[in-house]
C-alpha cells in the first residue's frame, strides 16, 4: 500500500538565501564555453587523443526557457515484477558494491528493454540506490534514441546551465577536455574536491531514476561516489528521525546561475528556489531518507542562521563521513550508471591532473514533488 502523504506546503515569499555553511562549491565546473577548445577535442593533441564521441561534444546557445510547469509523474517502479524476471534474463550476473548500496550489472543490455523490464529497472536502482551496468550501448545510439529509452521514466530536465550536444538540450554534459590541467589551481584554494549533491534539487519536481554513461574517462581517476540517504536516515537515533519530520528546507539554484555567468556560461532559465521536506520517502519503496545537500540546501525554514547552519553542518557530516553507507563506482568504457536521485546523494572526485578528457553525458528525467509521510518511531 502506498505510505499515505503529508502535505509539504512551501511557505509564502521565500527568497533566495545566500549560502550559510555550504555553499556552491564548483569542483567540476570546467571552464564554461571560453575555455572549450573544440579543434582539439575534435583532432586531439599531442598527448590525448580525439573525442570518442564528437556528436556530444559541448555547445551552448543563447536560447532560454520558460519557469518549468508542473506535471504529473508516475513511478514505474510501483508497476515492478519484485523478482525483476524481464530485467535480469538469462546471463545476466548481478554483484553487489557493499552491504548496502550498489550494484554491478553484466549481461543486461538497457536499450533492448521491454516496458517490463523498465518497470524492474526502476523498481531495482531505488532498492539498490545506484547500480553499474557494464558494456553497454547507449552511447553508440543515435542521441535521439537515447533521449527515448530515457523518456519512460520520466519528463526530461533540461539543465539551466551547463553545455549540451548541438540540438538535444536534455542532455547534461560533464566535460574536461583534453590536456586540461586546472585542477591544480583548484586545490589551490581546497584541500577537496567533495561535491555531495542530490542533482538540481532546487526544482520543484526533481528527478528520480537518472542515467550517467561514459564517453571518455581518465585511465584511472574520476570515480563517482554514491551516499545511501535511507541508510543515513536509519541510522539516526528516532528521536532525531522524529525531530527531521515536518521539517523544511529551500534550495536554491541562484549560485549555480551567477556562477555559470561568472564564467561566461549559460543561464537557459532564470533560476529558481524550492521548499522540500528534510525527509521524504520514496514512492515505490515506501523508504524515508534525508533529502538536504550542501550544494543546493540553504537553510532550514523557521530556523534562524545559526540552528540552521548547525543541523545542516550535521547532516551534510552524517553523508560525507560515513564511509559504511557509500559505494565508489569506478568508470570503464561502456559503462552506463543508474540511480535514484531521490534517496542518494554523489560526488564526483577530481583526483587525476594529467590532461585525460573526461567526457559523460546524464539524461535526467524528473520525477514527483519531494514528499513526507508520518513518522514512525
């Protein structure tokens, strides 16, 4: 049965906080269009060579969006066969990451699934939080194609300010290029590249199952980190859980905009603000978990700067340090990861100076508005 809902209704003229304890931090960045080098992404250069995938090279444009409307979403995962036979046929080897998040996939091919066995695929990422499935084509697919597969899941979000392939703006980019060595004037100023981030969480409907896949990838370097936000939210004593309910927190895309423009980049659609619960749970599972991030999260709402800086500075803790509910995923050629927006957190690691491209395309379908339902101590 699904968990009955408890209205999150966002309170009136809320208006765009400036960071407290978190702000945008860019990491990850990359240079915006001045620092796009197209004649040697598409020929190479001495060390590196050309792209693998120009068709998803980056480019920016000057056309801009609407504010997003709202829509209805519908969750797949609640249509699931639970012993997923349509997704993982014969041949198919699943291994698990750790105890508790994450999955390695070998012998599914995601672009020749059924609509069944998209249903199992949704319902499986949101039990296992993130899963690698390997050797697989979707970057091989006409763009178009892909764009497809990725629509049963959900509306495609269009981001406000990152690169795209030249006519398909429903593709996220995350692009370094060849002989790109500014990582270290990163770390001038950072002792970290930790980015953890529930992806534009600012929007009024977020997204739910999300698809990461690589084009081109540092030999070694670049993994993702994944956080179990239910197993964090678990793992808080049920006076603190009790505490977190009815709780409300406003993220903000503002940062990300003015930091896009400080570079020279794009800002597609003017950005917004949003209140989410500090908690909510998962259509299909029923799972509650923490859903604040430093990148996005700017306060909690009815609680003055410095209570509010304290309770997020812990529950941004609780995801970072806690090793034993996070899975590292290592990039290989092929490689296409799946999650559940909803009930992880990520980040990206910026550990290899060398010049290697890194090169990743994300289809981001949204998903329902963040909800909360009792608490249930």
């Amino acid at each position: 049965m699904a968990p009955a809902l408890v209205e999150t209704q966002p309170p009136q003229d809320i208006k765009p906080a400036q960071p407290g304890t978190a702000g945008y931090k860019e990491a990850f960045a990359y240079g915006g269009p001045k620092a796009f080098k197209k004649d040697q992404e598409l020929h190479g250069t001495a060390t590196q060579p050309p792209a693998s995938f120009p068709k998803y090279l980056p480019t920016w444009t000057d056309k801009t969006y609407p504010p997003l409307e709202p829509f209805e979403h519908h969750d797949h995962g609640k249509d699931a066969d639970p012993t997923f036979p349509d997704l993982f046929g014969e041949g198919a080897e699943v291994e698990d990451l750790t105890g508790n998040i994450g999955a390695e996939v070998n012998g599914v091919q995601l672009s020749k699934l059924n609509d069944k066995g998209k249903d199992q695929l949704a319902l499986f990422v949101a039990q296992k939080k993130v899963v690698a499935f390997r050797n697989q084509d979707l970057a091989n697919l006409d763009i178009a194609d892909a764009l497809d597969f990725g629509s049963y899941f959900g509306r495609h979000h269009i981001h406000p300010a990152s690169g795209a392939p030249d006519g398909h703006p429903e593709v996220h980019l995350v692009h370094r290029g060849a002989d790109d060595t500014t990582a270290a004037n990163y770390f001038k100023d950072r002792t970290n590249s930790s980015t953890w981030h529930t992806d534009v969480s600012y929007e009024q409907q977020p997204p739910g199952t999300t698809f990461l896949y690589v084009l081109d990838g540092p030999k070694a370097g670049g993994d993702t980190l994944f956080a179990n936000m239910a197993e964090a939210y678990r793992r808080l004593s049920p006076e603190f859980q009790k505490r977190l309910h009815g709780l409300k927190a406003v993220h903000s895309a503002v940062e990300q905009a003015n930091a896009s423009r400080d570079r020279g980049g794009v800002v597609r659609r003017e950005p917004v603000t949003n209140v989410h619960p500090v908690v909510r749970t998962h259509p299909a599972t029923g799972e509650k978990a923490i859903y604040v991030n430093s990148q996005f999260t700017r306060k909690i709402v009815g609680f003055k700067k410095e209570e509010s800086d304290m309770l997020l500075k812990f529950l941004y803790d609780h995801t970072a340090l806690s090793q034993d509910l996070q899975a590292r995923v290592r990039w290989k050629p092929g490689t296409v990861v799946v999650w559940d927006n909803r009930v992880t957190s990520h980040s990206a690691t910026l550990d290899w100076q060398d010049g290697q491209r890194r090169h990743i395309a994300r289809i981001t379908p949204q998903a329902e508005r963040p909800y909360e339902t009792p608490f249930e101590g």
